[in-house]
C-alpha cells in the first residue's frame, strides 16, 4: 500500500478518518447482513469483496466471468484474512447468461448486491462490436440484475458509475452516464446508490498495471505525458464503494472529495517515480524504434528507455471531474468522501426508446458505430464526443 501511494504522490489513505469514524458501524451491519458482489474478480470487486470478508458477513458470493481472476481472489483471501464463519462462495459466470439467471433463481437472497462489472476501457469504443458488448455490459446487466434484486426484495443495490459520467467526451463514460439514467429509474422500486471516483492506481488492464508487464517481459516504459489524472488505490476504490452501499441514501452518488490528499498527477511523472523506485534511471526515447532497440541493452546499465508523447486519441479527457455546475453536492457528512444527491428524474419513454433502437440493431446483427453515437447524443444533447480517428490499439 505505502508503496502505491509513493508512486501516485501521496503519503497516507485518503478514507482513512471515514473509516474509522463509521467502523464499528460498518461491522454491525456487515456482520448480520448477505453479499452478493457481481464483478467481484476485478480490481475494484477484489477490493470490495476484501473490504466485506474481513468484516464477517453472514453470506457473501462472488460471481465473475473470469475463471483465472476468481482463483487468484480466492488464494489472496486464504492466504491474507483467512476463513469466516459465514458461507463464502465464488462462482465463474457470465452475468448476461441464462447459467446466471438460474444461479438467482435458485436462491437469490441477499440484503446488499453489488455490481462491479464493467467495460471500463476508452479503448473499447473503437469497433461497433465491441461497443454494442460494451452497452450490454455497462446499461443492460445493470437494468436486469436491478429487476432481480427488486424480484428479490433486496434492500439496496450499488453499482459502479465513473469521473467520466460527468459531462462525458467518450463513449464508456457516456455509457455509465446512460446507466446512472437507468438506475434513476429503478429506483422507484428499490434504494440504490453509486459511486464516481478517479483512476485506480495499478488496477488490470490499466496503463500502470501496463508498467508491470512492461518491466517483467522487458518492453519499454510508455505513457502521455499531457494528460493528468486523479489516483485512488484499490484498497480506497473497495472503501469507497463500501461506504456508499452501507451508508448512501437512495440515489446518492459518492465521490472522493479533492483535498491535498487527492492531486493531479501526469501518467509520465508516475513513469519517472516508478522506474526511480525499482532503481533504474529512465532514458528518453525519441520514438518506438529507439525505445524498442535500447531496451536490449539499457536495463544491464541500470537505465530504462521511456517513451513520452502528447495524446490525439479518441475518448481522451482533457481535465477530470466528479460533478458538474447543476448537481446538488453535500460536502458536509463526511471527511473525504462528497456526495451528489439525486431527484428520480428520468426520461422514461427516452429510456425505452433507447431500449428498443438497440434491441432491433442487435436482432438484425449489423449496426454501424456511428448510429450508436447518434443514439447516445440524443440520450445526452450535450454530449462531447469527438472522433479523432486515432485509438489506443494503434500505440506501443
């Protein structure tokens, strides 16, 4: 842990205080209620479905697609927190599936579900296809595992949403924008609440993680070095989470308030430390082929070839925010942790209408990326898509 936050440039937790603050509580609670995490064996549903172990829960099952990821949870669990008392139990399926369906069927009973899935890559907007699984995963898994927990009875329903939900220029962060419109609506009939936060530091798939594999298959380091992003680490994105299923109100969105704790840093200066901390000197390329041949012989040296470049990809934000000018905040509940409250307001024949566009797109099995982009500008009028034509598949 310490050692994430060096990298990310901070010295202590950021929710630490919350935490401590509502712990006996959170025990309580968690001690005497069942878990259901969706999502779990991702970085942030590893973080939640740690933070919920350790706290004893009467039930906690963990479904994830991911059949390597959910071992890995299982053995770090086992070999860290140990064994509880209550029934803990992982299951490798495919939430969209009728497997799934018949695993709720069979019991379904859980006072809390949480919904960690998603398609979380800006980099998965490049194709139609990808994008269309991406609407699945984000909008309409959200939309049916809320009709079950309502069928269920189950008292709250938390879900993932993003910083990039906040006035959005890329389709995932419009997809999540879509989804929270989605849970607006559905919480007529059950208490729901999200959470909004920054990048977590070093989670799968990210381009931090990418420094990892970078080091162990001996590749260059590469990043931008024009775009500055907020950090949270996993154990901060579990908290998080945590915090807003236990003690959100219905349709409260949670986010990491901004403090001295919490600064912009640019993915190149995360580079810089990061290389500084595994003792090598970084080496600026001028470009891949330089990075790609220096890689042979700089590390024997104690220096690490980096490439550094200004971003021109689709989907890229040029700053980061948790809210925008028309939403209504309390600053005041907690230390760290702010909280956007939320009215039901949705559109429902907008929503239904969305529903059915891409019902028919998928029945006929052909669609082209620009007809979902036009369907989101209409469910978002002030969308800030721009197509740049460049994507991150097309970068070392």
């Amino acid at each position: 842990m310490s050692s994430i936050l060096k990298l990310i440039g901070r010295e202590k937790e950021l929710f630490y205080q919350d935490i401590n603050n509502y712990e006996n509580e959170l025990k309580n609670i968690i001690s005497s209620s069942t878990f259901l995490v969706i999502g779990g064996a991702g970085s942030i549903g590893q973080a939640v479905t740690k933070e919920i172990f350790k706290r004893n829960p009467k039930k906690l099952h963990v479904v994830d697609i991911s059949e390597n990821n959910m071992v890995e949870l299982v053995r770090d669990i086992r070999s860290s927190l140990g064994y509880i008392d209550g029934d803990f139990q992982t299951f490798a399926l495919d939430i969209g599936s009728i497997e799934y369906d018949a695993f709720i069927k069979n019991d379904g009973k859980y006072d809390y579900v949480l919904n960690l899935s998603a398609l979380k890559h800006v980099r998965s907007e490049k194709d139609p296809f990808t994008l269309m699984r991406m609407i699945d995963v984000n909008i309409f898994n959200t939309d049916k595992t809320l009709l079950q927990a309502i069928e269920n009875k189950t008292k709250k329903y938390f879900c993932v949403s993003t910083d990039k939900a906040a006035n959005p220029v890329n389709m995932m962060g419009a997809s999540k924008k879509i989804m929270e419109m989605f849970l607006m609506r559905r919480s007529l009939d059950i208490k729901i609440s999200t959470a909004r936060f920054a990048n977590v530091a070093f989670s799968d798939g990210s381009l931090l993680h990418g420094f990892n594999q970078r080091i162990q298959k001996r590749q260059p380091i590469v990043a931008p070095n024009d775009i500055k992003r907020y950090f949270v680490t996993p154990k901060e994105s579990g908290e998080l989470c945590l915090m807003s299923c236990i003690f959100g109100e219905n349709r409260d969105i949670f986010f990491p308030k901004l403090s001295e704790d919490l600064h912009l840093i640019s993915f190149a200066d995360i580079a810089l430390k990061y290389l500084e901390n595994l003792g090598y000197e970084p080496y600026l390329c001028k470009d891949e082929n330089e990075a790609r041949e220096k890689v042979k012989t700089l590390p024997d040296e104690g220096k690490w070839p980096c490439l550094f470049f200004k971003s021109d990809t689709t989907g890229e934000k040029d700053f980061e925010e948790f809210f925008t000018d028309n939403e209504t905040l309390d600053m005041d509940k907690f230390k760290n942790l702010g909280v956007i409250k939320n009215d039901a307001k949705f559109d429902e024949i907008l929503l239904d209408e969305f529903t059915q566009t891409i019902k028919k797109l998928k029945n006929d099995k052909a669609w082209a990326k620009d007809e979902i982009v036009k369907l989101f500008f209409k469910m978002i009028p002030d969308f800030g898509h721009k197509e740049t034509g460049k994507y991150l598949d097309g970068k070392m």
